[in-house]
C-alpha cells in the first residue's frame, strides 16, 4: 500500500479534518494516509518529523501553512506545500503572545498551549535551514499550492526564488483548506504523484 504523510499547519492535530478527508478519499485506491500530532516547540516538531519521515517512508508528504515549513526542510521525499508560511517567527511576533487554543482534537488531551518569546527564539533558529540544499533533484521534488485569497500568509515570493514558477500553482482559495480546494485542486494533485486512479 502507498503512503502519504500529512502534516497540519499551527494550533492544530493529526485529526484534522483535511486528513481525515483525504484517507477517506484516498484509502479505497491504495493509499494509507498518516496524520501525526506535531510537537508544539519548534526544534522537538523537527526533529520528530525528520525521524517520523525516516521510519514511515512515504510515498509523498502533504503539508500545510507551518507544517509545509517544516515539511519544506525533510529534504528526498515528494512534498506538497500548501500555502506555506515560511516565517513563522515573524507572524507569531506580529500576532502576540499568550495562550492559544488548538482547533482540533490532540492525542495527548492538550487543548492549549502558549507562545512565548522561547518559541518565537526556536521558530528563527529552525527557519534558518529553510531552502538549504536544493538541487535541481530536490526541486523536481517539491510542488507548491496557494490560495490567491490568502489573507493570512504570503510566501509565494520564497517559493519562487527557490523551487521556481513550474512547480507552484495558483488556486481560488484562502488560507485554511476547505472541501473544495481539497477535493478540486490537492487530491488530483495527490493522484497524479503516487500514481492511484
């Protein structure tokens, strides 16, 4: 059976309902998706991606928002980033710090989490290994999606520069994944990759 990683985005959990909609979607044609609770600190979600990645071996990786930042970086694997948001340090310093609530049902029971001047610290030092090493093997790896109505992030100018205009697409969407954009623009996408009809 093929095997598609999906990674959340910000105050969120393995048991969103865009994973849950695309291993409903995608399990009748062969393919297992796997939706992780990502670590809240930065340098710990890394770490245990990388060495998530390793043991599952995926097919492809589908990420969104900060989950495509991290997924960004977990080099040799296709991955799918949607709407990446490359600075999260910027953001989370814009937005404020204190308590946040997560959107979605966590495995460990946790329903909040703060942002501190720490986490905003580990978010500058992980993004400093963004776009390192891209080959021209590496790029042919990558796709990135984003909604032209994404009023939250904006990194399309970052993709550009380093994965190119062949391998980035535009779609009528906002920042957030819906059943449309899901359905209509990632899992083709999705398809075509591993190759499942």
């Amino acid at each position: 059976m093929k095997k598609v990683i999906y990674i959340h985005g910000f105050a969120s959990a393995g048991s969103t309902g865009s994973a849950t909609q695309m291993r409903n979607h995608l399990y009748p044609k062969g393919v297992q998706v796997i939706s992780p609770d990502v670590p809240v600190e930065p340098i710990e979600a890394i770490g245990f991606l990388k060495e998530f990645v390793a043991n599952e071996q995926p097919d492809l990786i589908v990420a969104t928002s900060m989950g495509a930042m991290y997924a960004e970086q977990l080099k040799g694997v296709k991955r799918i980033l949607v709407n990446p948001s490359f600075h999260m340090a910027r953001l989370l310093t814009f937005r404020g710090l204190g308590r946040r609530e997560f959107r979605n049902k966590r495995q460990d029971g946790a329903t909040e989490f703060k942002v501190d001047k720490a986490m905003i610290q580990a978010f500058q030092q992980v993004e400093k290994e963004s776009f390192k090493g891209i080959t021209a093997e590496e790029k042919a790896l990558v796709w990135g999606l984003f909604g032209t109505q994404d009023k939250l992030v904006n990194c399309q100018s970052d993709f550009l520069k380093h994965y190119g205009k062949e391998q980035m697409t535009l779609f009528e969407g906002e920042h957030f994944l819906n059943d449309k954009v899901l359905s209509k623009v990632v899992m083709p996408l999705v398809e075509k990759i591993v190759n499942c009809k």
